[in-house]
C-alpha cells in the first residue's frame, strides 16, 4: 500500500508543478520615474493631505551581488535596460529628474493578489518621507496588469508655498452688507471653506500651508507586452514596459 499512495502523491506534486509553470510566467519589468519639475499645476489640483506612506507586506528589489545569479526580483545591470535613451533625454531637461530607474525578473501568474514590490527613490525629505515611495504588482489574464499606488513628496519652495496661500479677499461693493441702521459696512472675510476656493485647492483654502507636500499617484492599467506605457499625474510620471523572458 505504500508504494501506489507515493505514487500518487508523486504524481500530484507533479501535476501541482505542472499547473503552476503553465500559470506563471516569467517577465522583464522595467520601470522609469521621474518628477515633474515646474510649479504650474500646483494650485490647479486639490491635494489631500497625506503624511505617511501606508505599510504593506511587500518585497524588496535585490541587488546582484547579495543575490543568487538569475534570481528573480534582482536589479539587472543598465545593459539590460530598454528606456536608457528616455532617461537620459529626461536627465537633460531642467523639467524633469529621475527618481527611480531599474529592471528585473519575475514570475507573473494571473492572480489579482501580485506579489507587491516595494518602490522607493530620490532623496529622504527632513519629515522622515523619501522623494519616491509605493508598491507596484503585475498581474496577467488576458492582458498583461500593471497596478500602482506610488506617492511623490516634495519640500516646498517660497514661491510654491506662496502659490498655495489664499490671498485676503479684497472688500468691494459687492462684499458688502447692511446692518439695521441702513448703514453699509464691510462684509466679514469669506469663511476659509473648500467650497470658497475658485479652484478647488485645500491649501488656498488656508492662510498657512505645510512645507512638504506629498501626492499619491493609484492606478491599474491594462498593458500589453513589449509596449512602452505613460502613467501620468501632474507632479510626476511614470514609464513601464514588460517583456516576456523566454
């Protein structure tokens, strides 16, 4: 009787094995993101007010010399990198800097549940925050799907910090009221309310604003492999393309 239950069970560690090989895949990620130098768009958003990173369970890109050689989730060397040319047309603008640039393996399978990894970059802000922060996972069905939550901080310049501050309204004929008497007197300065502000900006809203500022960037695109995809926001973008690895 021991000999047909091993076999069986032999028989099902190889079906297990087969099943997972067919599911999961192997893919070369690589992942280039870069922060949107200018101020333009800083009062034309509305910014919720984020002080930290949440925490997840989430694996840690490895680095060759302390990984096992064709590990996966190891950074591979620049030679392997397809967006070299586009971080260095990016290196050349004043528009824009490279937060975070790298290339790897890993097993993709069609779980929702991707492994997560964890993406940090740029330098650590005096509030504790690094300039880039988050977690990315890929996943496939019938596409390829690539899922973000990345978050961007910045200190504030003078002129950006002067940008979010909502100016006293100035008293006109129209921001005036009638008290009892039939005297015309100046109104009271409009209620500091998201509602008030022209834009929609919570920082115009406020007489003061913080010195960093933080942004999340939460997405879940649809890709194909071997194409070059944009993810956009107004502070910092991302560029992603996944190859399959034969």
């Amino acid at each position: 009787m021991i000999k047909p239950i091993n076999g069986i069970a032999l028989a099902l560690l190889i079906l297990t094995a087969a099943t997972t090989q067919a599911v999961a895949k192997d893919y070369q990620v690589e992942l280039l993101i870069f922060s949107n130098e200018t101020s333009d768009t800083l009062d034309d958003e509305i910014w919720p007010e984020i002080s930290s990173v949440p925490a997840r369970n989430a694996r840690n890109l490895g680095y060759k010399e302390s990984s096992p050689a064709g590990s996966y989730y190891t950074r591979l060397p620049k030679s392997a990198m397809q967006l070299s040319g586009k971080q260095a047309s990016l290196r050349r603008s004043p528009e824009y800097r490279v937060l975070f640039h790298e290339t790897w393996v890993q097993p993709v399978g069609t779980s929702k549940q991707g492994t997560p990894i964890r993406v940090r970059g740029g330098e650590i802000l005096d509030n504790g925050l690094y300039e880039l922060d988050g977690f990315i996972s890929v996943d496939r069905g019938r596409y390829l799907h690539f899922r973000s939550d990345l978050f961007h901080s910045r200190q504030l310049t003078p002129s950006e910090y002067q940008m979010l501050i909502k100016a006293t309204p100035a008293i006109s004929p129209e921001n005036t009221e009638t008290d009892p008497a039939g005297e015309s007197a100046p109104a009271l300065p409009v209620t500091s309310t998201e509602e008030s502000s022209i834009n929609g900006n919570r920082y115009l809203t406020q007489t003061t604003v913080p010195d960093f500022l933080t942004v999340e960037m939460k997405s879940a695109r649809r890709m194909r492999s071997k194409e070059l995809h944009y993810l956009d926001h107004p502070l910092f973008g991302a560029l992603v393309i996944i190859s399959p690895v034969e």
